[in-house]
C-alpha cells in the first residue's frame, strides 16, 4: 500500500539517531565498512526532509555480499535484490522498525562521492537548503503518494546543485572528510 510523503520540519534528534544506528552497524561490519555515513536530507542540519535516515556504507567491493549481507541481516535489515540501481546494495529497515534506508556503495566510486558532496555543499550553503527543502513541500503536495514522481521532480534541481557543487569543490579542494560511524 503506498504511503503519502510527508515532508517534516528538520528534527534535531536526527543526527542522534544515524549515531545510534552507526554504532549498531560499526559494530557488525568492523572493517567491512571503510566509511558509515548519513546522507540525505537527514543529514543536513536545519533541512526539512521526510524522515528517514539514509546511511551510506563504503565498502571495498560489492562481492562477496554475503560478507555485509549477513551482518545486516543479522541487525534486521532486509536486503533489497530488486532495486535497479547498480551503483549500490539496498537495505531497508524491518517491518515495522523506523524508516531507514541503507545505500552500500564501493569506496572512492562516483556514486559514493555524489552523495557526499551533494550533502557537503547543502550543509555549507543555507540559501540551497532552503529552495530544496520548499521544493520538497511543493513536490510532496503535487505528487501525494506517488514516490517516482516525487524523485523525478526533484532532478533537475539535485542536477542544479551538482553543477554547483562541482565548482565549489574545484574552488575551495573538497574532499570527503572522516567517516561520521
């Protein structure tokens, strides 16, 4: 049954709440996992987001799975082998446990670093936060329950911000800095 998306305002207890679940995965991958972040819209402080977590694993190699798959599991995440991204490994929460959404990616990929650099820039520019975080609202009024064109009336603007992104990090060396887990 599709859920209506719902945009809240930014919940400070959010950052608390990637620590908690960083600890719990830091603790079941151990060096598996190179980087464990929080990446999305939760992760920018002061943007409203609909509210889930989004954690990035950066792992070295997607094979063999089962040496990620399992731990995950193991802390009651379901593995999601239908999702068409190939740039990652999708696990989502258990029925019933809070909304959360875990993106395994290969360490040093494009796909890693689009994630964060599109959280850096967000985090160090206000003025985009806030368009992104009225084009949520209006995007979620629009669409309802209709999550692909929710995520596709978001593209051009994410795309917006990439390209600035792109030259604030020429501009200023970015890199991604330590792991947040």
């Amino acid at each position: 049954m599709p859920d209506k998306i719902i945009v809240v305002p930014y919940d400070p207890q959010w950052p608390k709440l990637f620590s908690q679940l960083a600890a719990a995965l830091r603790n079941a991958l151990g060096d598996t996992a190179l980087r464990i972040d929080h990446i999305g819209s939760t992760s920018i402080p002061g943007l409203d987001a609909k509210p889930i977590i989004d954690v990035q694993i950066s792992v070295k190699s997607f094979d063999p799975l089962d040496l990620y798959r399992i731990p995950l599991e193991t802390l009651g995440y379901t593995f999601r082998a239908d999702n068409p991204e190939r740039t990652k490994r999708y696990f989502r929460e258990a029925p019933g446990q809070r909304r959360t959404h875990i993106h395994v990616r290969q360490a040093g990929s494009w796909s890693e670093q689009f994630a964060l650099l599109f959280r850096d820039y967000l985090r160090i520019h206000a003025e985009d936060a806030l368009r992104y975080a009225a084009l949520k609202y209006q995007l979620a009024a629009q669409y309802g329950e209709d999550r692909l064109g929710y995520v596709a009336g978001k593209e051009p603007f994410i795309w917006e911000i990439m390209r600035r992104a792109d030259r604030w990090s020429q501009d200023t060396g970015w890199e991604a800095g330590a792991t947040d887990g």
